[in-house]
C-alpha cells in the first residue's frame, strides 16, 4: 500500500550550541508529532497535516518557528520509504516543506516549487524535489562537490557505527575502516563520507583503487578521481591548501603505494582527510585503525528482509521464517555481503532451506548482483580474494587455526600450528582474516570454513585435529586447581574446542584420549551445562570401551550419575554408580560415588541416604577428599531437614555450605542455602530466610543453569510467598518460566512447581495453584520424600475448589506416606488440612503438637489461627495476629472477628494455654488406639529387635526420649517390659491393624 510519511525537525544552523534555547522548543515538537498521524494514505491529507503542524507550532513557540522543516515522502508503507523521509527532512531549511516528485504527484491543482534534481545523503539515484512556499535551494548532497557512487540500495542500520565513526572523522587526518570481505567496509564509508560532507568545502572524494594491482599508480588513480593532473605521480603539492575528504576505497593489494601517498598527504596537506577501507591496515604514523565489526543482530535481520523484499516484494516473516532469518545471520557472522547474497535465494528457496543450505555455504551463496567487481560477486570469492594475498606461511597457519572453535588462545594456536605463531598472527589479525579481542582470537565461522576447506585440501586435517585433542587434553588434566570455581569459568570459556576435540577424540580408532578427555568434564557439565550433552559424550565415552574395569571406567560413570543429577530425571544415571565403585582404584575414587548414591537415595529412602552420608564422610576422612568431606555433611543437613530436626541440620549446612564457597563449589553450596532457608523459613525466622534465600540465589547466578539458578529462585519466590509479597515472587520466577517454556527438551527444575503453587495459594488462586502442586506431587512413587510435601497444599488447594472427596483421599496419603517417613512437617500440615475438612479441633492440636515438638514455630501460628477460631478464643487470635506483625507473616485467609484489645501471649504461652484447654481427644487414654504416630514407630522398631540406641539412631532422636516413649507406650497398652510389648505389637502389626 502507498503511503506518505510526515517526518519534521528543528534546523541544527539556527542551533546556539550545548545551550541551545530550543532544547524545551524540540520536546515540544515532539510532543506535537505524538499528536500527529505521521502516515497517510492521501498526499493532500499528509500537506494539510503540514500546515497545521506549522501553525500549532508557531503558537507554542513562536521564536524558533522558522527552524521548523517538514518533509513528505510517498512510498511503499515500511521502514525504508520512513528512511527516505528523515533524508529528505535533514536537507531542507528551515521554515521550509519539502516533497519527493512521487508526492507532488499526489497532488492536484497545487502551486508548488520545483526545485529540480537532488541526491539526498543516502547516496541514491537522485530525485526532483519540489517545495511549499520556498524556492531556497535545498541542502542536499550536490552542494558539495563530490564524485561519491551512487547507490541502488538502501543503507540499513550501522547507526552505533556512524556515531562513532563522525568523531574520528572530524578529529583525526586517517582514519582506515578494516574488516574481512563482505564486512560492509565500503558502504560504511561511503555512507560516512556523505553524512558529514559539508565539513569539505573543496569536496568529498572517492577513488575505487580495487582494479589497481601497480603501487605505484594509486597517486595517478587518486589524481583522476579528485580531478587533479595526472601523470606527475605527485598529488600532494596538487592540495596542499586544498580542504578536501579523500575516501580511497579497496586499499589491500596496493598497500604500499596507499601508505606512502597517505604519509605524503598527512605531512604536506593540512586540511585534507583521508578515509581508507583495507582488509589491512596502512602501518604508517597518525593512522588510527577502526575494526568494521558485524552488524548487530536485530539489524542484521532488518537488512535480510529489506533485501528480501526486492527479490519477493512484500514479504513478510512468519514465526518459522524469523527464527530461520535469526540464525541465518548468526551464522552468517553478521557480514552484509552473505545476508544480501542470500536473500537472493528467496526466489528459489524459503527462508528455512536457506539456513539449512549454509552448511556449503560457499556453495549457495553464488548469487552476486552484476556491475560489481567478481571479488564481491560472490562470497568464496571474497574469501578467496583475501586469501590470495596471503604468504605461504600466513596460509598454512591459517588453515591450521580452522580445528578452532569459540576462538583460541597464544599458547594453543602456538600448539596446533605446530610453529611459532605470534608474528603470522599479528599479520593475520592486520589482515582481518582473525579477530583479537580480550586476548583471545578467533576467525569469523565464514573465514574458519574457507580454512577449513584448505585444510582438508592440504591433507593436514587429521594431524592437526590430533594436536587439537593433545592440546586440550592437557588443559583438562593438567589444571589441578582446587577452585572450582575458576576452573569452571576456564573450561567455559574453551567449551566450544572442549566439544570439538572430544567429538574427534571419541570417533576415532583409538578412543582412550577422548574417553580421558570426557572423565575430566563432568563438573563442567555438572555446574554449568549443557547438561544432556555431558551425559551423551560420558555414554559415548563409556560404550567405546564397554568392557574396561579401570579406574578412568569408573570416573566416566560417576560422570553420568554426577551430571544426571542436575541435567536428567531424578532416577536416571544411579544404576551406574554400583559398577564405579566396583572399578575405583582407591578411596579417592570411591568418595563422589557415595555421596551420590546418597543423593540418589535422598528422595525416597531418608534412612538409605544416611546410611550413604556416612560411609561417604568414612571414605573422605581416608582420602582427605574436602569436597566429598562437605558434601557428606550438607546430606545430613538435608535429611536432617527433611526429619524436621532443624537444631541439628541448620549448623550442618551453614558449616558446609561455607566450606564448599570456600573452594568455588557453588552448585552444592546453593543446593545447601536453599534447604537452610527453608529451615529458617519453618523455624519462623522470616528475615533470615530472605537473606539466605538472596545469598543463595547470588551464589547460583554465575552458574548460568536451569537447575541452580532455577531452583535457587524458586526458594526465594518461597519465602515471599509467606511475606505475603506474592508479586515480587511471580516476577522472580518469570524468567525461569521463560526459558523452561522455551528450551529445547523437557528441563527439570527442583522447587519450581512448589514456589509457583505456593504462590498462587497464598493469593487464593485455587484454580493456578492446583496443577502447580499436582505436578509437584505427582511422582510420589519414585520420589516420595521431596513429593510427599506437595500433598497437603494440593489438598488444600482441592478444598478451595469445593473439591472436597479428593483433597481427602491425597490426605490420607499424605498421613500415610509421612508416617511411614517420619517426615513430621507433612504429617502436621495433613493433619491440619484434615481438621479444615472435618472441623475437628483434635486434629488441629495434634498437627499443633507436632510442630512444637520439632520447632516449626511458622506453621504453629497456623494453628493458633485454626484452633483459636474453632473454640472462639479472642485472646489467642489476637496474639496470632500480633505474632504475625511481628514475624511479617501475614494471613492467607481471613479469620474470625476477634477482639485486639486481648491480653497478648508470646507464642509459647499462647500454645500451652491451648493445651490447658483441650477439651476431650477422639483418640483414647489407652489400648493400642492410644499410641501416636512416633509411638508407633517406636513399637514397631522394637519389634524388629532393635534396642534402645538403634532406635534412636533410626528415628533421629535422643536414647531418653525413646525411653519416654516406651515409658508411654508401656502404661497405655499396660505390659511391663519389651518382651511383652513385642508380643502385643507383633500380632497388631501381622494383622495390619496400625
């Protein structure tokens, strides 16, 4: 559709410098474009809107109304056609209106002036302009004299890049644009030049020097170009008052003679400015090199599909196609001359065959426009351009760095070339065929595919591949830090030659350099990812030698399991670590297995993942392994946790997590934050919870995974869940949820279903928290002990809903399953959402005991609230409400009206005045009915045979209160010592009654 576009400004002459009155005269013009439609469909319409513009300004400020200039433009609707708009409006005057011919035409019965043929300073074909009310020739590119080429495309974004190139320009005498071929070098020069022309007021020269092969007739070839006498082989005297910009384009095989006629200039010509384009730089004194780097990625995507519409007119991407574009340009390492060469194809081919037609991208991207030199024809011909120029030590080199991925450092291009590389590489970096940045190279994937050609060519690939692996190999093994941390951060930065070298280590005939390259990577996986890429290459490693019983077997399948850990389902991964203890060599070897069959265990066997604890601190003690030592104690801590027993499992985690920081061991030492907050969290200590839940995320982020950063989160969002800030904690998660929704395979991230379910709850959204929580809960066969925790707030959920059966079905599981667990939390919090079924108060006391007995003061307000309302006690309501103020632990649900102007109680107080006040129990004073849940269990243990201190060492508790409970026990089924007891419970417990 034809559109005509609106575009206005304030003249920059009338402009009073840095003080400029007509700053607050711009915003107001702003404001008054806001207010405009800057696109219209009739061209009258766009003149009419003009005026008004015109006079509504001047009313608001009528000093500066003749600076305002307008320009109107009639196009195809879209960026290019707004593009030439802006050009025209920044060549008018002020007070003036300009229009493009394709406008006037528009226009019927119009007086307008016209001002003739005009190039704009987009360096197109040039256009008639006509104006309103003002014949004032207009500022364009002519007015200057010039001979800059003219363009047939438009010139799409690079804005940073003419930013800062305009200072350079203005403040220093050479200025050289070096890039590879296909760069954009030229028409970024070329487009400077024409931006800040008018500072030349003896002209903007340009001198196309790419047929030239003779040093010594550039002199000549630039004489020609500016207009001056040619044959002397002199220039300089022929300028030297001159005030002239020289633009001398395609430097590279003539470089010599550029340099020594750019000395000449700089020393004999004052005001002249050169302004070179080189794959290379001159090396002469005053130069100052700028490295064209590849344009940005969102630019580089708006100049395929504007190059993309002059093939398909009014092409539009759909979602497939845009992301096909994105990696096109990615891949096509943002360079201008690939992007255009193919959009070219999108006659043929869709924009999907195309990406996936760049893995012989010199073979597709055959397709240059005609009229250019061949070089730029195509893009192996660009390549091959540089490459030519080349000496035969710079191109053996060269095509030796190819094995590279992700860029190189000194000492390994030193390795793999086999040679001593720093003078060739400098040569090489001048030549713009390798990239230094941050003391590292690397070559753009184009040139590295070009090399990678000539090596294959050269029949060199398989040695230097070899000393790739070598190289790289050494780097694993040989790096012994004991900082994780850094050491993490090293083998990142490499991680794209990592990949390579173990892909060529593992395919070959003899794997056992892959296979040790692979068993020395699965932290690097563990920390930071990608996680099932690690645990392919460590099955890869493994299945090349199925039937090895050596130590590096076994470190390959610990490997597995470590990097399941974080990277796979919570089951997969741990069949492996039976048969790496059986290959470890030594007690060094034995330590990680342990700890992760432990945390293996940890989800469904809390007395197995003790056991494993143990025997993995033994192990440690023998090899003075300090992280399998740590990692010992934060299991513990965790099935302390999970046992509610939070005095002891609170300095268990602070003590190891600090040691595991200590040596850069961040994913553990999260992992032990997260549990640390959850038992401030439970112990009521809200503000404690918020500061480790913080520290621990802190800790996660440098990681950069799914996991860590994920889970870390989700226990901060926890914590505000129970603040009551709900908002802060959906903001938190949201990035999580972003790029869980947009990975590429399903991502298992621990807590996140929990943190977003309890968040929805604590806002009564029933409905958003309900499958949250069920998703939580779901693999409690498997995984018991962590979704056994998601039932009662799932039933509580369901209960919101009016889904009332349900809730009471998952709370007789969950009563169950926590029994059996002796996971006491979730045996209160069921028992609690039980007495919201039932209104039985003795279910609220019983979840109430439970939690005082093991210190879960946050959830013992909940009871207060429960009980205190069922019995009308205004006193202890109101002394929930003021702990609650004082926690910052707001209520979820209103309660019932109460007075505030009780006698406040401390928590304690409050608690056993609700014990005073019990009234009768449904459970009896006495028989086998009496016995509470840990009664139970104790009776159960002594049937099994187990004394006094394994019962204690089983259940978590101290040898007295075992002896308590028997004491109980003895006095409720009235026998008289274990022999009786274990006659009466064995034939309860045969009979299943429970």
């Amino acid at each position: 559709m034809s559109v005509t576009y609106l575009v206005a400004d304030l003249d920059p002459l009338g402009a009073a410098g840095p003080n400029d009155p007509a700053q607050a005269t711009r915003k107001r013009l702003e404001l008054l474009l806001d207010a405009t439609n800057g696109a219209f469909v009739a061209a009258a319409a766009a003149v009419e809107a003009a005026a008004e513009l015109r006079r509504a300004f001047a009313e608001e400020d009528e000093p500066q109304a003749g600076r305002l200039r307008v320009a109107l433009h009639t196009g195809d609707e879209g960026e290019p056609t707004i593009r030439r708009a802006r050009r025209l409006c920044e060549i008018a005057n002020g007070g003036q209106t300009l229009l493009t011919a394709a406008t006037a035409a528009g226009l019927h019965r119009m007086r307008l002036h016209d001002l003739g043929v005009h190039r704009l300073r987009d360096l197109l074909s040039p256009i008639r302009l006509y104006a309103i009310d003002d014949d004032t020739p207009p500022r364009s590119l002519d007015q200057v004299p010039n001979n800059l080429p003219v363009q047939f495309t438009s010139f799409v974004g690079r804005q940073a890049e003419l930013s800062a190139l305009r200072t350079l320009l203005l403040g220093e005498r050479l200025v050289t644009l070096a890039g590879p071929g296909g760069s954009g070098k030229t028409r970024l020069a070329a487009q400077l030049a024409a931006n800040h022309s008018e500072f030349w007021p003896q002209g903007a020269w340009w001198a196309d020097l790419s047929e030239l092969t003779d040093p010594a007739l550039v002199a000549d070839a630039v004489a020609d170009a500016v207009g001056a006498l040619v044959g002397s082989g002199r220039l300089a005297p022929q300028l030297r008052t001159s005030r002239l910009m020289l633009a001398l384009d395609n430097c590279e095989q003539v470089l010599d003679g550029v340099a020594d006629l750019a000395a000449e200039l700089l020393r004999s010509c004052p005001e002249v400015t050169v302004l070179a384009t080189s794959r290379e730089p001159l090396g002469i004194p005053g130069e100052v090199v700028w490295r064209v780097p590849p344009i940005a990625a969102d630019e580089a995507q708006a100049l395929f599909v504007e190059r993309a519409r002059l093939v398909v007119p009014g092409f539009e991407p759909d979602e497939a196609s845009r992301a096909a574009v994105a990696s096109m340009c990615e891949r096509l390492d943002g360079m201008p001359l690939a992007l255009e060469l193919a959009a070219a194809w999108l006659r043929t081919l869709t924009p999907q065959q195309i990406n996936d037609g760049l893995d012989d991208r010199f073979s597709l991207l055959t397709r240059g426009p005609r009229g250019v030199a061949s070089r730029q024809q195509t893009l192996a011909a660009s390549v091959q351009w540089s490459h030519d120029l080349l000496d035969d030590t710079e191109r053996t080199v060269l095509r030796r760095l190819a094995v590279f991925h992700g860029g190189f450092t000194l000492d390994a291009a030193r390795a793999v070339a086999d040679r001593d590389v720093l003078i060739t590489l400098a040569g090489l970096v001048d030549k713009s065929l390798v990239v230094a940045e941050d003391g590292r190279y690397r070559l753009l994937e184009t040139i590295r595919e070009y090399a990678s050609d000539r090596l294959e060519e050269a029949g060199e690939e398989e040695a230097t591949r070899d000393r790739h692996l070598d190289h790289f190999l050494a780097y694993v093994t040989e790096d012994s830090s004991p900082d994780k941390d850094s050491w993490r951060i090293r083998m990142r930065v490499e991680y794209g030659n990592l990949r390579a070298a173990l892909e060529w280590g593992l395919t070959a005939a003899d794997p056992a350099k892959g296979r040790r390259l692979a068993a020395g990577l699965p932290w690097l996986w563990h920390l930071h990812g990608p996680g099932h890429e690690g645990i392919d290459f460590l099955r890869r490693a493994v299945d090349r030698d199925p039937a090895d019983t050596s130590p590096l077997q076994s470190r390959l399948l610990t490997g597995i399991a470590l990097v399941t850990d974080v990277a796979g389902p919570v089951d997969l991964g741990y069949d492996v670590l039976d048969r790496a203890l059986k290959f470890a060599a030594d007690e060094r070897d034995r330590g990680l297995p342990l700890v992760l069959q432990g945390v293996g265990r940890i989800f469904g066997d809390l007395d197995g993942a003790w056991r494993q604890s143990l025997a993995a601190l033994a192990s440690a003690e023998i090899s003075d392994d300090e992280f399998v030592r740590d990692s010992s104690l934060a299991l513990q801590g965790i099935v302390l946790h999970l046992r509610d027993d939070h005095e002891q499992a609170v300095p268990l985690l602070a003590s190891s997590s600090a040691e595991l920081l200590r040596r850069g061991d961040r994913g553990v030492a999260a992992t032990a934050l997260c549990f640390r907050a959850m038992s401030a969290l439970l112990t009521g200590e809200l503000d404690l919870a918020r500061d480790v839940a913080e520290e621990a995320v802190r800790i996660a982020a440098p990681l950069g995974d799914y996991n860590r950063v994920g889970t870390t989160r989700s226990m901060l969002a926890t914590v505000h869940s129970c603040t009551g800030d709900t908002d802060a904690g959906l903001a938190l998660m949201e990035p999580v949820l972003t790029l869980v929704r947009n990975a590429d395979r399903p991502v298992v991230v621990p807590g996140m279903a929990v943190a977003m379910g309890s968040l929805h709850l604590a806002r009564s959204e029933f409905a958003e928290a309900e499958p949250w929580l069920r998703e939580a809960a779901a693999p409690t066969e498997h995984v018991s002990c962590i979704a056994v925790q998601s039932l009662p707030p799932l039933a509580a959920a369901l209960i919101g809903l009016d889904r009332r059966d349900e809730a009471k079905a998952l709370l007789d599981r969950a009563v169950t399953m926590a029994g059996e667990l002796r996971m006491h939390r979730v045996l209160a919090d069921a028992y609690e959402q039980q007495g919201f079924l039932s209104g039985d108060p003795d279910l609220h006391h019983q979840a109430l005991a439970i939690r005082v007995t093991h210190g879960l003061r946050l959830a013992c307000v909940d009871s207060l609230d429960a009980i205190g309302g069922l019995i009308g006690a205004d006193h202890v309501l109101a002394s929930a409400t003021a702990l609650r103020e004082r926690m910052g632990y707001p209520r979820r649900a209103p309660v019932a009206p109460h007075a505030t102007n009780s006698t406040l109680m401390a928590l304690d107080e409050a608690v056993e005045y609700l014990r005073r006040t019990r009234g009768p129990r449904s459970r009896p004073s006495s028989g086998w009915h009496s016995l509470t849940p840990t009664e139970l269990s104790v009776a159960r243990l002594v049937v099994e045979g187990l004394n006094n201190p394994d019962i204690a060492a089983r259940l978590f508790m101290s040898r007295g209160t075992v002896k308590t409970h028997l004491s109980h026990i003895f006095t409720k089924l009235g026998v008289g010592n274990r022999t009786e007891l274990a006659t009466v419970a064995a034939g309860r417990l045969a009979g299943g009654n429970q």
